[in-house]
C-alpha cells in the first residue's frame, strides 16, 4: 500500500462531521463493544471451543472488544492472531514462576497521584483507567486506577508535580488508554499544561485509533492541530489483520495536522511469534505513514504467561527480521525492567 501524500493543513480540513453519516460516533460504538466472550466465540462460528473461556478470568480482567475490531478476526479460526489476543482462557488462572501483579515497577516510580516518573525529562500520566479493549496481555491489568489516575481533583496534583520539576520536557499520556476520555476533558488537562514553560513535547500512548479508529473525529482533530507542543502519537498494534481501511484512514487524518506517528508492539506467542507476520506489520505499518518503534518482550505480568516467548527465540526472529527489511522498517527489541533509567535492549 502506498502512503498517501501529505498537504499542507488547513483547518479546513477537518470536517464539520464525522466521514460517514451512517457512522455512530464513537461513544455509542464503544457502548456497543462486545462484553461477553461467548458472544464473540458465536459471532465466529467456535461455539465448541466455550469449554477453553476462563469466567474467574474474566470477572478479575473484563472482557471489552469493539465490534469493528471482532470484525477483522478470522470466522471459525480459534488461532486467529486477533482473536487470540482478547480471549479470556483457562491458561490465565495459572501462576507462572516470575510473573507478578506489578510487572514493571509502576508503583514504585509514582511521583504524585496518576504520575510515574521513571525516566529522566519526561513522566507519564495516567489519564483514566478505561480502554476500549482489554487486552489479556496487558501489564496494568492489576493497576490500582481507582486510587492512581492523574484525573482526579482535576488535574491539580498532577499539574503541581510536574510544576515543580523542570526538568520534565516531555509528558506522556497513558493510562488505560488517554483517547478514552472526551476531549473536553483532554483540553482541559492540556490547557494546564500550558503554564509550564519547561514543557517542550507532547506524547500519547494509544491503542484507540487500532480498535476503534472512529475515535479519530472532527473534535480530536481540532485539540490536537490547537497544540503548542509537537505531538507523537504510539498506537500499538501487533499484527497487520489490524490494519484495515478504517484504521488507514484514521492514521491519515493525524497525520493530516502534522502528528508524528509511532507503533509499539508486544511479541505473543501465537499472535505474532513469526518472522512473516513481524515483517508483514511493519511493511503494513509504513504504508500507513507509521513508523516500527518498539517491539516489547512481553512484560511478566500474573495471568499472561501464556504468551511468552523465550528471549533466545526472540533474538532470532529479530535476526531475521534485519535481514529481511531496511533498518528503518524494523522496531527495537526491547524490555522494560523495573528501576531501569530506560528501556533495555535485548541484542
């Protein structure tokens, strides 16, 4: 697929709607998410694996997947790379050796209330709890977000913290996932943002615009392009049946006002533990205007070890891939390590 050429931005650019009027806006789709596992193993023709769902799994980590999403999964597929991501099995109720509920020392880097400060220049704010999927892999599955996001008492300890340390240029939304909040609600925290004079980036960690690109409007669009920072944009997709149309038309539309865009990827076994399927999301990625970023060895959260991937296999499947694309087109293989000043390669 070609990347499409970029034009200068104009604000009007940006439409006054949404692209397609028969589209619901994106809060009601993500009211309309999938919220029962064996709703999705039917939709797929796989009622007779319901005997592999885990309840106890998902009563601890709810299950949530937008419909657009289910839709690029594979019909009467068990082993489809999407699919497989989402499920909540009966491999989660086993404890794995290693494995724990704060797998990269998040509590241990909390500055203020919602702020890890881990690294030197920039701190991450955990903007909300909420996603619009969850992902059985995810590391924060056990985070305290009920105690520990940046949101509460609007901002104000957040705000003071970083305030307080200029030595912080860069803030990073995250969370759960920044892009779940209304963007109301975004401008009013990026509005505080602009008293601190020492801030010189703005970063947004996001699966939204992979699982439900819809989230990509008019309004989104406009905060954004308002801006006084540059602005990086992480999506995180894993495998290029991510990657459909919608989602090439959302990335478009960020790139449009000028948003640098980023991909960060977890290696999982059966998911993407092969060096095609590595090779064809990056290639997949490019087209988009994306640019590989990061391939995280999986963080050893409890409940995930089913998805592990020995480092030696992972170093050789990196291997390959640099033999198989251009430098540029292949991310990092990295680990996070808890107390690390930065993320740690593996090769």
């Amino acid at each position: 697929m070609k990347t499409r050429p970029l034009r200068p931005f104009q604000p009007s650019m940006i439409p006054a709607k949404p692209l397609s009027a028969q589209i619901p806006n994106w809060q009601q789709l993500w009211r309309d998410s999938l919220r029962d596992p064996l709703e999705l193993l039917e939709m797929l023709g796989l009622t007779g694996f319901s005997d592999r769902i885990s309840a106890d799994a998902g009563k601890a980590f709810a299950f949530r997947v937008p419909r657009g999403f289910a839709a690029k999964m594979r019909h009467g597929d068990i082993n489809d790379p999407l699919l497989r991501q989402v499920l909540p099995l009966t491999e989660e109720e086993q404890l794995t050796p290693g494995f724990g509920i704060d797998a990269v020392g998040d509590l241990a880097a909390r500055g203020a209330t919602g702020v890890l400060h881990k690294y030197q220049g920039r701190a991450l704010l955990i903007a909300t709890g909420s996603c619009a999927i969850n992902c059985r892999y995810c590391f924060r599955r056990h985070f305290p977000y009920g105690e520990e996001t940046a949101a509460a008492g609007q901002w104000r300890e957040a705000i003071d913290y970083l305030r307080a340390d200029a030595s912080i240029h860069e803030v990073i939304l995250s969370g759960g996932d920044p892009l779940s909040l209304t963007t109301p609600k975004l401008a009013q925290l990026t509005d505080a943002l602009k008293a601190l004079p020492h801030l010189k980036r703005l970063r947004l960690h996001t699966r939204l615009p992979v699982v439900l690109p819809e989230r990509i409007d008019a309004e989104l669009l406009a905060w954004l392009s308002g801006l006084p920072w540059p602005v990086t944009v992480v999506i995180h997709a894993n495998h290029a049946n991510e990657l459909g149309p919608d989602v090439g038309e959302a990335l478009h539309r960020l790139r449009q006002i000028g948003t640098t865009l980023l991909n960060q990827s977890v290696l999982l076994a059966g998911v993407n533990d092969k060096v095609k399927a590595l090779q064809a999301l990056s290639e997949a990625l490019h087209g988009l205007g994306v640019l590989p970023y990061y391939l995280h060895q999986l963080d050893r959260v409890q409940g995930a070890g089913h998805f592990s991937v020995p480092d030696a296999q992972a170093l050789a499947l990196h291997r390959e891939l640099m033999a198989a694309l251009p430098g540029y087109l292949v991310p990092k293989l990295v680990r996070e390590i808890a107390g690390e000043p930065n993320k740690s390669p593996l090769y």
